[in-house]
C-alpha cells in the first residue's frame, strides 16, 4: 500500500508517516521502485504508534516502548504514563476548582461607557 492510501487509511498524514520513520519511531518501510509500500505489519504498528499518540505518550517515550524486550518493561513505562497523568488531572482539577469559586465570588459591576453614568 503506499504512503497516501496508507496516511488515508490511518486517518493521519502522509508527512506523520514519513516523520515518524524519519525520527526512528518507526523503522524503515520496504521500498518498491523506490516508493514505501506498507504492509499489514506497518500499519498495525503505526496504529499502535498513533494510539500511544493519542494516550499522551511522547514520541521518545514511544520509542523507548517499542525497544523494550518484555510486556512487563512495557506496562510499567505505561503505568508511569497514567500515574503522570493522573496527576495532571489533579492538577487540573484544582485549577479548574480555583477559577469556578473566582467567576462564583466576582461582584457584579455595571460597565461605565465613556465616564458616563
């Protein structure tokens, strides 16, 4: 399959394909008269690339992932992941708290136009 009908198919684009392999995310695609040609393997491990994406992994952390020799290397370097993010939900939460009791407790003005009453 090539690059655009791949990128269509993956609901991506073909410049995130050609950056993901460029970047070593993900390994070099075979080449027929000189075009990538993706096969079942490629898209299943982009499609597990852009899942990561999607969770918030970095691509370095993506990368480090997909290196790592065992599924328990791999659900802990995720587990890191949701722990992170469990602390910015927190965080977030905390924000989100702050500014609800700001715009809760603001007084009411009435806007003056030009000096005028």
């Amino acid at each position: 399959m090539k690059i655009n009908a791949a990128a269509t198919q993956l609901h991506t684009s073909a410049w995130t394909l050609r950056y993901y392999e460029e970047i070593g995310v993900l390994a070099p695609v075979a080449r027929v008269s000189g075009m990538r040609d993706y096969q079942p393997a490629d898209l299943a491990r982009i499609r597990e690339i852009l899942d990561l994406r999607a969770c918030g992994v970095t691509l370095d952390e993506i990368k480090r992932f997909l290196r790592l020799d065992s599924s328990a290397d791999q659900r802990q370097l995720l587990a890191t992941q949701a722990a992170d993010l469990r602390d910015q939900i927190t965080e977030l939460t905390a924000t989100l708290g702050r500014l609800e009791t700001k715009i809760a407790t603001l007084p009411e003005r009435r806007l003056v136009a030009n000096g005028a009453d």
